[in-house]
C-alpha cells in the first residue's frame, strides 16, 4: 500500500522553529521527525511515500533523497499554493489507482496500521479514520460512532458539554481511491471539515478505527518537548530508552568525569561535556559544547549550541547554533536557530526568540 504523508503545512503552532525549518524535519531524539515516521511505515512493510509539500519543500528532499538510504521509496509533490489536507491529496491523484494511507506530517504513533487496513477491508468502507481518546476533546475533532465503528457524526472542537466521547481524528486515514472523485481540483479542500462530512451525507461507508496505542500530534512547543519526555520514560514502543544515570553518547563527545547526569539523558556525536555540568531528562544535540556549571534539564538542544557557563536551562528547546553566555537563565523558552542570549539575562517564562536575534540586557 501506499502512503501519502501530509507535509505542507506552515507549522504555525511549532514558531519560531518552524520559521525556517519545515515542521517534518524538526529533530526527535536528534533525527529528523519523518524519518521516525519512514521506520514506522517500513515496519508494517509500506515503503512507496508520497510526500505532499508546499511551505519549505526543499530541506526534506536534499535531506530525504529518494529515500533508498532510509529503506522507503520517495516521490515528492509540491504544491503552488496551499491545497488543504484533502486537496493535497487530490493533486497526487495520478499516482493512487488502489486504497492507500494518509497521514499528517506530525503524528508520532504505535498505532497498528496493518490492523487498520485489515478493518477497512473487512468493512468494505470507503474510508476508515484512525480514532485516539485525548484527556481534553475540546480542541480536536470528535468522531462519533455505532457499537460497530459506523462513523455516525462529526464534532470540531465541542464544549465540554457536546463532547460525549474523547475519541479524536488522528490524522491517519485509510481511503479508496474513487473518493478522490468527491475532491474538487486545485481547490483548498478539508479532510476534515469538508471530504468526511460530505461522505457521511451521501451514506458512502465511513468507519473507525479505535485504538489505544501511543499517540501525540508533536504540532507545538508543548507537545513537541512532551513527546521527548514520553520517548525518554519508555512510552512508544518504537524506542528503548537509556537506563536512567546511563548516558546514551554519540561518537567523539567528551562527558568531563565530574559532569553529573540524572534521569535519562541523550547526548548525540562531537559534543563537549564540561566540569560539574548537571544534565537532566535532556537530549543534547551533535557539536554542543556546555561549559562548566552549566545546569540543563528537560531541555532539548538541537546541534551546535554553546551553552555558557553557569546557565541554567530549564524547560526549553535550543534550535542549532544558539549561544547562551555565561550565567544566562533561560526556563520554559524557544529559541529559533543562531540565537544568541547576552551573558547574566534572565529570560522571561514562555520567551519565544525568532532566528539570528539577540536578546539581553540591553535589548531589554
Ligand atoms: P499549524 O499552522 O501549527 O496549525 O500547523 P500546520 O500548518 O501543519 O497545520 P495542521 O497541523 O492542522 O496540519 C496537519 C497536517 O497537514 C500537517 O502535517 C501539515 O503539514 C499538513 N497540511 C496542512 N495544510 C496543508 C496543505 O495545504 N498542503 C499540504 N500538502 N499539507 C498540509
């Protein structure tokens, strides 16, 4: 079967991360996102991916390639103008003649896709939408259902009063291609709110497919450092996490023999370690240096920061390049890639810092 995976979106949500970098191939774990997404499609044996761009196109082909070197098979399609999530894949209509797999470019999942392409063939369905409960429905789209998985009705973002179940869209789709038909072309067009209720309506067999297994859309700050610290504790079955105390080291990285490391730590190649540097649930990205003091924890750092001395880092996400100066404390920020932080700023609870900015005492 093939897939095709959502790609083109702006990742508004994910700023100023995804002010340069497309949402995709923001790093998990020190990989580039859909690369985990490739090693999960692979192993339920689906290899052909089409991947439908728009915003940034270019960093995932020159990273991706074919994707011989990653075990799938790539075609890219790039959009002149955003299409919606069902548009974009009525413009890839060319390349789908049997059912095929839809996913958004920012689940991370240990759903069973075999198992839901088995329902959807059973089922004779038209299209099957993988289900997930959520703690709090209220921002997602409930789908609602018969004891057999009929999707009887559709709900975006309910009350808390309308939301009878907490069952949301997971943003992967199982769909025949003659749906397609229903899409109009080089149209913006909604998955969503507009393919699924229109089938419903016309009585085409709409079914769900439930499942419990380890689910997050990584779409923004919170979600992206809740799936880190979900990776670290062993929640998804796709990775086995350090031992905590054990340091999970990249090649040629230097860890000096009084740095401290609690709970589960990441640290990827050519990264330097210095004295009585505390690290904590963090996951350090290759060419990082931090220097001596430094306190890091459930902090991710992406590659090629400077983490100066006595800084205190806390809660935050680090894009490449960034340098915090020495005794800069910096809990609960974004910052965008080649930030520069002024030595002794303390940074305000939430800061969000766009791209090559800098920001310190005297910037105020
Ligand atoms: P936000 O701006 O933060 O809402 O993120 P987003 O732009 O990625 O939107 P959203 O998370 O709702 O999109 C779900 C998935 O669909 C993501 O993987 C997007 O990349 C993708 N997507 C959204 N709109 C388009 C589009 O117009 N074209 C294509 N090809 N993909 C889209």
């Amino acid at each position: 079967m093939k897939a095709v995976i959502l790609t083109g979106g702006k990742g508004t949500r994910l700023l100023p991360l995804t002010h340069n970098m497309p949402k995709s191939i923001v790093p998990v774990l020190n990989i580039p996102f859909l690369e985990h997404v490739f090693r999960y499609l692979a192993t339920h044996q689906i290899r052909d991916i089409i991947l439908a761009q728009g915003y940034l196109s270019r960093p995932i082909q020159s990273y991706f390639g074919d994707g011989e070197q990653f075990g799938v098979r790539l075609k890219y399609i790039t959009e002149a103008t955003p299409l919606g999530t069902a548009g974009a894949v009525k413009n890839v209509e060319g390349y789908l003649d049997e059912p095929f797999l839809v996913l958004n470019g920012d689940i991370f999942t240990d759903l069973d896709i075999t198992a839901m392409i088995d329902s959807h063939r059973r089922n004779r369905a038209k299209v099957t939408i993988a289900l997930t409960p959520v703690a709090d429905p209220t921002s997602y789209g409930l789908v609602l259902t018969n004891p057999d998985n009929g999707i009887t009705s559709f709900l975006e973002k309910p009350t808390r009063e309308q939301a009878q179940t907490n069952m949301i869209n997971a943003g992967i789709y199982v769909l025949e291609p003659d749906v397609l038909g229903q899409i109009p072309a080089q149209t913006s067009f909604s998955f969503e709110r507009e393919l699924f209720p229109l089938l419903l309506s016309r009585g085409e067999p709409c079914y769900a497919f439930p499942a419990a297994d380890y689910w997050i859309d990584m779409g923004t700050v919170e979600k992206y450092l809740q799936l880190h610290r979900d990776l670290l504790n062993g929640q998804s079955s796709q990775f086995t996490p350090p031992v905590p105390g054990e340091i999970v080291v990249g090649e040629r990285s230097f860890i000096h023999p009084t740095a401290r490391v609690e709970g589960r730590v990441i640290i990827g190649g050519g990264c330097t370690i210095g004295p009585n540097v505390v690290l904590k649930e963090a996951v350090v990205g290759s060419g990082t240096e931090i220097l001596a003091g430094a306190v890091v924890e459930e902090s991710v750092i992406w590659w090629d920061s400077v983490v100066g001395r006595r800084v205190e880092l806390q809660g935050s996400i680090v894009a490449d390049r960034c340098i915090l100066h020495d005794g800069s404390v910096v809990r609960g920020c974004v910052l965008g890639g080649g930030v520069s932080i002024a030595g002794d700023c303390r940074l305000g609870v939430g800061s969000k810092i766009w791209p090559d900015k800098t920001a310190g005492i005297e910037e105020g």
